[in-house]
C-alpha cells in the first residue's frame, strides 16, 4: 500500500495548493471592501453592502464570549474580524443572499475551515 499513501499524499498537496490559489484569488477580488460598516453596540455591526444597483444591508452580531469561545480563542469581537468575517460570507454567496442577521458562532458551524479563513481575511 506504499503507492497508495504517495498518491494520497500528492492528492493531499494538490488540494492545498488549489486553496491557496482559491485564497490569493479571493484576496484579489476583496481588496476594496465594497461595503460600510457601522458598530451599533457592543459586538454588533451593522453593514451596509453593495449589491448591484442597490444597497443591501446585512446586520452581524458578534459577542466577545461567542466569537472567543467559537473559534478556541483565534478570533476577537471586533471590527477587524467582523469586517473579515462578512468578507468570507461574501466568498461564498451574494449580497442580496445573505440573511439579515447573522452571528459569528453560526457561520463557524455552517463553513468548515471559516475559521483559518477569517483569520487569513482579517490580517
């Protein structure tokens, strides 16, 4: 079973490698944030992003207990990870899609792998 542990691990390099690309690319494609960001209260923005021809505004809650406890410490209640955070959403599906309120703990449940992403997206 030596050639099968080689392919797996060539196959487990390609995948790496496919995601970095996918980052670098979505990195890109992100560099100017397309949306405004308003902090409301403790752990709770509110965003104003574009969608189009229109504005569509998502709200996103984020608590200090929730998103520490959520990620194992990785990632604060603050606006650096809530602007990476709605990136991230942005990666994977349109503005107009994303539901108007939306809390840290839940995205890191529904995406596995959001957590390493957020990080990446927020430095």
């Amino acid at each position: 079973m030596v050639g099968h542990g080689v392919a797996t691990s060539q196959r487990r390099s390609e995948v790496a490698e496919v995601a970095r690309m996918a980052d670098v690319m979505a990195d890109k494609e992100m560099a100017m944030d397309d949306f405004e960001i308003v902090e409301q209260q403790d752990g709770e923005y509110l965003f104003r992003i574009g969608a189009g021809d229109e504005t569509a505004s998502v709200t996103l809650s984020l608590t200090l207990d929730g998103a520490e406890a959520a990620s194992d410490g990785q990632l604060a209640d603050n606006e650096a990870t809530a602007r990476a955070t709605v990136r991230y959403l942005l990666e994977h599906q349109d503005a107009d899609d994303l539901p108007e309120q939306v809390a840290l703990p839940d995205v890191l449940v529904a995406y596995p792998g959001a957590i390493d992403r957020i990080v990446r997206l927020r430095d």
